[in-house]
C-alpha cells in the first residue's frame, strides 16, 4: 500500500485495490464496556480529486468545533447531542420538553431508529417506524409530531454536514384528522353566562368569551387589566411545565409564568361592557375574599387565583367547567372551546377575518383561516346574497 500525506490534509493512502483513502482523527472515545477506542472519519474515492472536497470541508469543521460523522453514529446517539446542544438552548422549556419526550419514547429506542447509523437512514426505515407506532395504536397527532421532531433534527444535521440529505422529508406523514371544534351557539352563550352569575369563576369564563388561551386567562395580572379605559394586556401565560410523561420520571412538575406563545400572542384587546361588568364584580369579590382570609391570603397580583391568592391548577378548572356544564345541561365542551366560541361567533356576523386573527393572537392570518373554515360557507352565503341585491336581475345601477 502507497501512502503519501498532503499539507493539512489529514492521513491518505492510496489502497491495494487502487482507491485512495483519507482518514481524519476525531480522538478517543468511550465504548459501552469502558474501554477507550479511537474514532475517525474515512473517506473513498476512486482518485485523490474525488474525495478532496469532502476531506477539506470535514477539517474545516473540524477546527471550527463542528461535530463530524462516524460510521458508528447512531441516531439515537445524533439525537441526543442534537437535543442538548441545538434545542434546549433555543426554545421554550415546555417545547423542549415536548421533543425529548418524543426522542425518549419513540424515536430513540433500539426497536425504534436508536440503533440504526445515522449516515444509513433511509426512507423506508422512517416509513417502518411510522406504520408500526399507527398499528400500535399511538395517535396520528402524536406520530405526526414524532415525524416532525425528526425532520428538524435531521435538518440540522444536513447543516452540521452530517448526511447529505434529509430522509424524514421524503415520507408523508399520516393523515390526520382535526379535532371538530364544539363551540355555543348565541343562545347557549347567553344561557351559560346566566349559569356563571355570581359564580367565583364568572370573570374568568366570561373573559375566556372575548378568545383569550387558557393560560393567558390564568397568567393575567390586575396591572394587565384597565377598567377605566376598558382593556386587557396579555403580557404572560400560566402553563405547567415538567409534566410527568411516564413512571418512574423523576422531574418535578411546577407551575410557572411564561411568554406569550407567539409575537403576536401579546396583545391589548378591547373590552365589551358586559366583560367589563364581570371583571368589576369579580374585583369586589376577591377583595372580600382577601380580606376574609387575612395573613392567610398569599398575594400574587393575579386576577384569577385561588380561595387565598394562588395561581389556579388548569385541571381543577377544566373540572368546574364541567360542573357548570352539568347542572345547566349545555353540551359538554372544553375550556378552549369558549375561544372558538368568540371566533364563530363574530365570524358568523361578518366581523373581519384580520380582526378575528388579532383578537386570537395568531401568528398568520392562515392558521384563523384554517382553523375556521367550517364558518365560511355561511359566510360566502350572505356574500351571495348581497351579490344578488346589488347585481341581481332588475337591480338598478
């Protein structure tokens, strides 16, 4: 075997078979018995020209810090060192949580993509994957995420030079199915708010009419909110973080103050009067409470909290939702459904879609679209209608 070595070009030779090889050292490392064994990086080619470009890059990263590929780099071991150093440092703590979580569970295992090397990913092994969690019965919504977890890591790697192309892009997700929407109808709006009045909840299902996300309903403070001047400032959520996903997990769930979900989720909205009216009788009542309650009272600024001053528990009032729901024999919707509500509502009366898209606080004027497609033909119903005064036959012009 002829060997000769270029100036910052790492080890080539040139093999018996007549194709050239390079080799980069990426040091030590340790196997899982704990013994060391060193790792590198080879390149093939039929000439020296063939793999040079690819051999210059990989030293490039290589001093720039950058990780390089093994042959025995798996994708659970990608993963890994993609979650830690490229997410968690870049988003929320709750989304971080979210794509570990689909990491750990379904990417990663040895029955999953853990042990495949991530430089040999095809298509079909994503494809497996998916077709295997949908007969296990795991949601669609839940492998779709799963799917798109992947696509993002593996998109950093095609940055990091990792694989050349991105597999989890050529396979489809599964279809999947939106959840239908529930929201009142005016008559059972108007019943529900007859239900609530007087209720220690009434200012925040009211308030929850005007499309505000659970969690920025609990996450509102008193200096978020001018009643003199009739608004309200969504400028934080409440949101659990560090849920337990299985048993045995060891974290501790907390609840905790979080921006907004998107730029566009801190917003001032305006507020009807009979909002307003809520929101005041909702103020006497927590001063009574305070005042009741004396050095018990734990004070923490929020509008909406406890029977002595602490965040509410978003399960404990998904369940006094239902309670009302109940006694007054309204459809059994969810929380959010009273977003959807507001929305449907407006919608259905001709409000604008870029003011039901602010009022929401979506990122696009898409996704209002998207999600309230159901409304349009009504809609486009009182279009023609209006069509037809205008231009229809005998109109005057």
């Amino acid at each position: 075997m002829k060997g000769r070595r270029g100036h910052n070009e790492g080890s080539i030779t040139e093999r018996r078979d007549g194709r050239w090889e390079a080799r980069i050292n990426l040091g030590w490392q340790l196997r899982p018995d704990g013994k060391r064994r060193r790792h590198r990086k080879c390149f093939y080619g039929p000439t020296r020209a063939a793999f040079q470009a690819q051999l210059t890059a990989a030293l490039r990263d290589q001093d720039q810090g950058l990780p390089i590929p093994t042959d025995q780099q798996t994708v659970r071991a990608f993963l890994t060192h993609w979650l830690e150093d490229s997410v968690k440092p870049s988003v929320k703590e709750q989304t971080y949580d979210q794509y570990a979580q689909s990491v750990r569970l379904y990417l990663a295992p040895d029955d999953a993509l853990g042990k495949i090397r991530v430089t040999k990913l095809a298509p079909a092994d994503v494809q497996r994957l998916i077709n295997a969690k949908l007969k296990a019965g795991l949601s669609p919504r839940t492998v779709q995420l799963a799917l798109v977890v992947l696509r993002r890591a593996l998109e950093q790697a095609v940055r990091w030079n990792l694989v050349v192309r991105n597999v989890a892009k050529l396979v489809d997700p599964p279809k999947m199915i939106r959840p239908k929407a529930r929201p009142f109808t005016p008559g059972e709006a108007v019943t529900f708010l007859q239900a609530i009045k007087g209720n220690r909840l009434e200012g925040v299902f009211t308030l929850a009419l005007l499309g505000l996300r659970q969690g920025e309903l609990l996450g509102l403070r008193w200096q978020d909110v001018d009643l003199e001047k009739r608004t309200v400032t969504i400028a934080q959520s409440l949101q659990r973080i560090g849920r337990k996903r299985h048993e045995g997990d060891k974290r501790k769930s907390t609840l905790r103050f979080v921006e907004p979900k998107t730029d566009r989720s801190r917003r001032t909205l305006a507020l009807p009067d009979f909002i307003t009216t809520a929101l005041r009788a909702h103020h006497v009542r927590q001063l009574e409470q305070r005042l009741a309650m004396g050095r018990e009272w734990r004070e923490s600024g929020l509008v909406f909290t406890t029977g002595i001053g602490t965040p509410i528990e978003p399960r404990n009032l998904y369940r006094d939702f239902k309670l009302i729901l109940a006694k007054t024999a309204l459809p059994s919707i969810r929380v959010h459904d009273l977003r959807h509500s507001s929305a449907t509502l407006l919608l259905a009366r001709g409000t604008p879609m870029r003011a039901i898209m602010e009022l929401l606080g979506h990122s696009r004027i898409g996704v209002t679209m998207d999600t309230y497609a159901a409304v349009m033909p009504e809609m486009m119903r009182d279009v023609a209608n209006t069509m037809d005064a205008f231009l229809g036959s005998g109109a005057k012009v």
